[in-house]
C-alpha cells in the first residue's frame, strides 16, 4: 500500500518534467520561427552559390509583412552573378508576389521579371517568362521567348513553357507558324498547348491573315500539325470558301485522324452546297469514324436536312395520287402523317422508301406512341438498298431515349458492306446514348 504514494509523485514529476519540456521546445520552436526570414535574408549574401539559392527558393513562401523587405531582396537576387539562382529568384518572385498582392514593391517587382526576359542566360529569360505568365502579365515578346525554349528543348522548363503558351491569346501570324513549326517533333504537353492556342476563336486573326500561312502545312506538315489546322479551318473566325476548300483537301488526307478532324471541321459548313457533297462523300470514307462525323456534320444543318427530305419526299409521291398531300399533312399533322410513313417504308419504290425514312426523323417528336415508327424504321435497317437502311439509321436516333431498343439492331447495322451506313449506325447509337445521359 506504501508504493502507491510513491508512484504517484513520479508520475507527477515526469508530467511536470514534459509539460516543461514541450514549453520549452514551443517557446525555441516560435523564436526561430520569428528569425527564419531574418536569416534567410542573410543567407541571400553568403559566398556559398547552393546556401543563395536555397534560401531563394524558401523565401517564396513568405506571406504576411514580411514579404515586402522579401520581395526587395529577391529584385536584387534576379542580379546574382549565379544563373542557378537568378532563376529560382524570378520563380520565388512569382509566388510571393501571387500570395501578396497588395505590397508596395509590385510593379517595381514586374519590371526586374521583365528586365530578366533579357538575362544573358536563356533559362533565366524562360524562368522569367514562366512568372510573368503566372502573374497574367504579357509583356512584348513574351510569347516568342516561350516558343523558343519549347523549340530548344530548356531542361526542366518546357512543359511549364509549354502552359505559357496554352493560357495566351494568339493574335499573330507569326506566332501561329512558329506554333505550327513546334508540331516537327512534338512531345504530348507541347501538342497540347499549340491545340488549345491555336484552336481558341481569336477575332484578330482575320482569314486574310491566317490562311496564306496554312497551304504549305497542309500540303507537307506534320500530321499532327494537318490535324491541328483541320480544327482551326472550322471556327467560325476563317469559315470562308478558301478555308472550306482547304477542309475538302484534308478530308482526302492519307491519315485518318487527319480526315476525321476535317469531317468534323466540315460542320461550319453544312449549309454550304459544296461542302453537303464533299461531306457526303466522305461518308464513305474508309474508317468508320470518319463515316459517322460526316453524317454528324452533315447533320448540324438542320434546317437544310428537313428542306432536303420534305423535298425528296415531294418528287417521290409525284406518280402517287394518294400520298401528294402527305408532304402538306407531314407540317400540319405530324400524328398522323408519321403512320402513313411507317406505311411507306413497304413501297416498291426505293427512293419512296428512302424519303419516308427520312421525314420519319423528321416527325420523331410529334406524335404520342412512336412504338409503330420505330419498329418500321427497325426493319428498314434490313432494306435491301443502302440509301434506306442509312435513312432508317439516322432516323431512329431522332427518336431519343424511346429508340433505345433499336441499338442491339444498330450495333449489326455497323457491320453493314456499306460504309454510309455503317459510319451512320455508330453516329445513332452513340446519339441514342447521350439522349440516355441527358
């Protein structure tokens, strides 16, 4: 019974003993807490070059009043006789700036990373590059230094290069060919930044200016680079007749992906009379996802497509009496207009069949129990000419969700002989699938 006592002292005594001990630990911990940005601002003068930079690179991190006399010190690093630490000084720079906004030195700060684009050293020009995009400054030639040290391959720089160049707005011409010239041998982040930059709609790049820069890149670029400039030919800042015809070329480009950025481009131009044909054609195309983004760009000109069925319809029914009136009833009674179409499908006569599938998608929407259409159309995709069974296909993925039953006979029509129709199968069934998400 005597121990007790005893042992409860000791535990006391040890929890004195540690209690002091973390307080001592907490009271030295927050002193050199207090000094660390004193000393690391001394360090910035020590003859050793590796103590400047390290303390160059922590001293980024400094946030609160201490940030300004920071800042001071770092302008004056951005001169230090070791390029090493020139540019780990523009890159602390950039942070302490970012997390300090409002401190006096700012502008003054901007203009040392501005001068630093004329370092001596080409990787202090990139770190300096690299800072002022992060602080979203551009000054002039910015985006040229970037290009270059993407071109000459800086170590340890290029892919942050490389975001310089994604997050600006190209606005020259020159800067588009030096862009597209980056594409000769390409790593996937640099590929990433020229698309996203020169892809973007850029109002002061007008199609006088842009297009004599692309002819010699469509005829012998990379194909990354032909790829690249597909896209660019569809946005609505180049959508002229020169741009289309440079489009209808890459649509018979020998690379696929080539192609298929084309027969997507190719959508500016739905309305276009010349660009339905060439989309048409490519339709036929040899790869089955260049069939479905033709028919998909075929089909953004809605307006044009309805026009071209109803019409199709109209010389079809010509010999027919009994149906003239159903192109009339197609726009005044769409119900009942839809089951004289499903009844169409069973003529003898191709082209009635083909122009009734086709105003069947055009009804899809307008009538209460679309069971009996879907089932016609899914027939169709059986029909023996292919002009009915791409119909019927485009067709059932007007229907939505309610078609949804007509993909397993879709998945077959994908493996149809004929590349129109299957192209158009996968379009449907990957429509029919987003109309699921929505």
């Amino acid at each position: 019974m005597k121990l007790w006592p005893k042992v409860a002292v000791i535990t006391v005594a040890l929890g004195v003993f540690a209690l002091g001990g973390f307080a001592v630990w907490s009271w030295t911990t927050r002193s050199e807490i207090g000094t660390t940005i004193s000393g690391l601002l001394d360090q910035l003068q020590s003859p050793s070059s590796n103590q400047r930079r390290d303390a160059a690179a922590v001293l980024g991190q400094t946030v609160g009043p201490a940030a300004e006399k920071v800042t001071q010190k770092l302008i004056v690093s951005l001169r230090d006789p070791e390029a090493e630490i020139r540019k780990t000084a523009a890159r602390s720079l950039a942070i302490v700036l970012e997390n300090n906004p409002q401190i006096a030195s700012f502008d003054a700060a901007i203009e040392a990373l501005t001068a630093s684009m004329r370092d001596r050293t080409p990787g202090v020009q990139y770190a300096s590059v690299i800072a002022l995009s992060a602080l979203r400054r551009e000054p002039p030639g910015m985006i040229e230094l970037a290009i270059e040290g993407i071109r000459l391959g800086e170590p340890g720089l290029k892919s942050e290069l490389a975001q310089v160049i994604n997050s600006r707005t190209i606005t020259d011409i020159n800067h588009v060919r030096a862009l597209l010239a980056l594409l000769e041998n390409p790593t996937p982040d640099v590929v990433s930044a020229v698309r996203t930059a020169l892809v973007r709609p850029t109002p002061v790049l007008s199609p006088e200016v842009v297009l004599p820069a692309l002819p010699d890149v469509i005829a012998s670029g990379p194909d990354i680079a032909r790829e690249i400039v597909a896209t660019m030919l569809g946005r609505s800042i180049i959508r002229v007749s020169a741009s289309r015809d440079m489009l209808i070329r890459l649509l018979r480009d020998e690379i696929s992906s080539v192609r298929l950025a084309a027969a997507a481009a190719m959508g500016a131009f739905s309305e276009d009379a010349i660009g339905r044909m060439a989309l048409r054609l490519a339709t036929d195309d040899a790869d089955l996802r260049v069939r479905a983004t033709a028919s998909a760009s075929l089909a953004i000109g809605r307006r044009a497509t309805r026009a071209e069925a109803l019409a199709d319809l109209k010389v079809a029914l010509e010999n027919d009496p009994s149906r003239r009136d159903l192109v009339l009833q197609i726009q005044t009674q769409p119900a009942l207009a839809a089951q004289r179409l499903a009844e169409a499908l069973r003529d003898r006569n191709t082209r009635v069949r083909a122009a009734a599938a086709r105003c069947l998608g055009e009804v899809a929407g307008q009538v209460d129990d679309a069971r009996p259409m879907i089932d016609a159309l899914t027939v169709a995709l059986g029909d023996f000419d292919p002009y009915v069974r791409r119909a019927s296909a485009a067709a059932l993925a007007r229907y939505g969700p309610a078609a949804s039953g007509a993909v397993a006979a879709l998945q077959g029509a994908t493996r149809d002989t004929d590349r129109s129709v299957s192209g158009q199968a996968l379009l449907s069934i990957k429509e029919l699938e987003n109309s699921r998400v929505k």
